[in-house]
C-alpha cells in the first residue's frame, strides 16, 4: 500500500488570462488530497472517496468508465471519483507499462470540491505519484506535472491549464506561461481564504471568457493586462527576500495587484456576488488586498491579512460558509508512511 498527498493552491494572481498564454503565479496551499493506492490481482479499479460527500460512497468497475455505477450521490461527485482517479489510473498504467493493472484506491481531502482550490489536480497529483509507486516506477516530478496535467486535460475536454497540477506538483509559488513552468521564491504570504460553499461551472466560465475575447477588443485587453499585472507581481516577488517574512509594503504592493486583478475578473464575468461580497469584506476589514481565486462563479478567495481581521470578518459575512488561514505548502506531492 502506497499512500501520497498533494497540496491544493490558491492563485495570486493571473486565472483565466494563462488560457490565453498569459503568465500566471499559482502558490500551493497546506490543504491536501491523499491518495491511498494498493496493487490488486486483477485489473479492477475500486475507488473508496471517503471525503468526497457527506456519507463518503465506494464504486468498484473495470475496463472504461462510460457507465456510471449506481450509487445514491450527486453526479459530479461520482464524476470527480471516477474520471479523474480512472485518468490518473491510465497515467501510471502507461508510465510503468502495465496496462492491465488494477488498484484499490482510496481517495481523502480537505480541500473544498470545485472551489478554484486545486482539489482534482491534487487528487490526480497524488494519485499517480501513489499509483506508479505502488508499481515500484515513480516518476521525476516533471514527469509526474506532465502526466497529471495530460490527465486532466482529458478530463476536462481540453480546457486545463498546467498551473494546477504543476503548483500542486511542486509546491510553493510557481510562474506558469504556456507550457514553461518553473518555481519561483516567494516569502510566505498570509493568505486566508473565504469560501462560500458552491463551485462554478469551469468550462462554462472559461468559455464565457473566450466569447467576450472574441466579441470585444477591451476585454482581450483585459486578458492582456491581467498579463502585464503578473509580471509586475513577479518583479516584486523577485525582489523579495524569500526567506524572510514578508515586509508590510511588498504585501501592500501584491495587495493592491491582487485588487486589480478582482477587478478585470469581475469585468470579464467571472465573478459572482457573493465572490464579491467576500472580497470587499476582507478589504473593509484592513486585509492588503483580496481577490476571487479560479475559475470564479461561486467557490473562493483569496486574501493577503496577517492579523485575524479578515478571517474573523468573512465568518460574519453573509455567504461565506468558511473561512480559514492557509499557510504556504513549500512542499509538494509527498508519500505518507501509512
């Protein structure tokens, strides 16, 4: 039995824009997916999602995943079990050339299902490191990125960014343009997340986008700045001392790109109003700057506070059915003795 977690992420800034080939500064998160993979005799798949609903449910199939088993939880649930664990499945399969291998797998998380946190890239991270371990072939963690991003890109009908699941991968801060990613040094930022209990449709949003690109000339303009917005936000994370906490007038800075990049989101609409309601809470509460994180409509933000002010002020606002403080995951995917 082989068990691997991988953190989730929040986005600094840049969503949305990095479909476009713009760059984008994703930092993982100390909120995690664990995988649990043991090798079986035949080439059955069984998949325990323990966390991924309120009563947790079990499917157990082989060969394709066209048919959904009948189990009385909400169709995106079983879709988040079956395609991203059957994906990250046919990786390890195909990395370790063992097409015919089955697992039962176990999947827990703590992190919010569809909320912009990275949660089906840290599950499919964490699945295939697990997976290819159990067959004695881990992978190089560039190959693990490659890999966990093919897989959701299949998952997703071609939509997926590489931002997740290499940030995921690799942990800490990450630029990501294209297909060039690469660490980048950050301090560690003081980041507290609100979440307000729903998710957005990502294929949705993301086309929503691409139609007002197509249609408009100011909001590819605005695409473009969110772009030239992230590469100001690097400039300072260069300059920054890494290791060091963060001064109060670097996270002034961020804070104020993370207030602009809110805004060119909401122009693009992506946001939604309790996104909002969420964002200027945190603001009016003294937080440096606060931001929706991912594909937007519903799910998180984030926010730059190192006091308790905006954490306890988002428990308070109407429509945040979670706050918390998120620490940075210098470490990526890891394997957990079980």
């Amino acid at each position: 039995m082989t068990v691997c977690e991988a953190p989730g992420k929040v986005y600094l800034f840049g969503e949305h824009a990095v479909v476009y080939g713009e760059p984008a500064v994703p930092a993982a998160i100390e909120r995690r997916a664990t995988v649990t993979a043991e090798p079986r005799a035949d080439d059955h798949v069984r998949v325990a999602a323990e966390d991924l609903s309120l009563d947790g449910f079990t499917v157990e199939y082989s060969g394709g995943t066209g048919d959904h088993p009948d189990v009385d939880v909400p169709t995106p649930l079983v879709e988040a079990a079956m395609g991203y664990v059957d994906a990250a499945v046919r990786q390890a399969r195909d990395a370790a050339d063992a097409p015919d291998a089955g697992f039962d797998i176990t999947v827990e998380s703590d992190i919010p299902l569809g909320a912009g946190l990275g949660s089906s890239a840290a599950v499919v991270v964490a699945g295939i490191d697990a997976a290819t371990r159990a067959l004695g072939e881990p992978l190089d963690r560039r190959e693990l990125a490659d890999r966990a991003y093919r897989a959701e890109h299949e998952v997703q009908d071609g939509q997926a960014s590489r931002a997740d699941t290499f940030c995921s991968t690799m942990g800490g801060a990450v630029r990501v343009e294209g297909d060039d990613c690469e660490p980048i040094e950050t301090p560690n930022l003081p980041f507290v997340v609100g979440f307000d209990g729903g998710a957005g449709d990502t294929g949705e949003l993301v086309a929503g986008v691409g139609e007002l690109r197509e249609e408009y000339g100011f909001a590819a303009d605005a695409v473009e700045s969110i772009g030239d917005l992230v590469r100001t936000g690097e400039g300072m994370l260069a300059e920054a001392e890494s290791d060091a906490e963060p001064s109060s007038e670097l996270l002034a800075e961020l804070g104020e790109l993370m207030d602009f990049n809110h805004g060119l989101l909401s122009a693009l609409g992506v946001s939604a109003r309790s996104l909002d309601a969420m964002v200027w809470a945190a603001r009016d509460a003294g937080a440096h700057g606060a931001k929706l994180t991912g594909a937007g409509g519903g799910g998180c933000i984030v926010a730059l506070d190192e006091s308790d002010a905006t954490e306890t002020a988002l428990s308070f606002t109407q429509g945040c059915e979670e706050a918390f403080r998120a620490e940075l995951a210098t470490e990526g995917v890891r394997v957990v003795e079980p």
